[in-house]
C-alpha cells in the first residue's frame, strides 16, 4: 500500500463535510417544522441553526488550508491530529451551543477553540517559515 499523502487533512476535511452535512440537516428540519422554504422566515431557531452553519462555512476552509500546508512542511504528528480534533469538535460544540440561548458555554466553547485553533495554526504556519 503507497504512503497516504496529507492523512490529516484528509482525515479532517472528511470530518467536516459530515459536520456541515449534519449542519444542513439541522437546518431542514426546522425548515420542515415551520414550512420555512427560502430563508429564515424571521423564525429565530432557524436563523441560528442557518448562522451557525454559515459560521462553520467561514472558519472551515482556511483552517483545513492551514492544516494541509503545516502537514505538507512537515509539521504532522500527533500535535497536528489533535489540533485537528479539536477544531472537529469545538465545531460540533458550536452548532449545538447555537439552539441554546446566550450565554451558553458550548457556543462559547466552540468559539473560542475556532478561534484559538485557527491563531495557533497561523502561528505555526509562520513559525515553519521562519524557520526554514
């Protein structure tokens, strides 16, 4: 079997089409439940669940960039995977913290692991050049 070239990133934007997936069904359910065929209806359960699909939508691909070009410099390892994890799973904390009222930790939580990971990947990015 050849050497699988970038199985993180692999790895990772697999898990977030299934997130967004899981995202879009949320998203027409309540649709379906308050026959709500284009745009939110003014309905605030599903303008949440649509921003918090939207959201994930404008973090996903620079931070699955982010991970591809870390991995393809030679930045893989375990520490990769796990940043990649957390990334997965902060989003997947968002999207539920989304059907909750504010404040909630999960929204914050997921917020904040977004944001934390997507500053430490550039970070690394930068440092990889720095280095080199």
């Amino acid at each position: 079997m050849e050497s699988l070239i970038l199985p993180v990133a692999l790895a990772t934007a697999a898990a977030a089409a299934v997130v967004n997936l899981w995202l879009a069904v949320r998203i027409g359910r309540v649709r379906i439940a308050e026959r709500v065929s284009i745009g939110d209806g003014g309905n605030p359960r599903l303008q949440a669940r649509m921003r918090a699909q939207l959201n994930f939508a404008e973090y996903t691909p620079i931070v699955l960039i982010l991970i591809a070009l870390v991995e393809l410099a030679g930045g893989g390892g375990t520490t990769l995977w796990g940043v990649a994890a957390l990334y997965i799973v902060g989003r997947v904390a968002h999207g539920f913290g989304m059907d909750r009222p504010t404040p909630n930790p999960l929204r914050a939580g997921g917020t904040i692991v977004t944001m934390l990971v997507t500053l430490g990947l550039a970070g690394w990015a930068a440092w990889i050049v720095a280095a080199a």
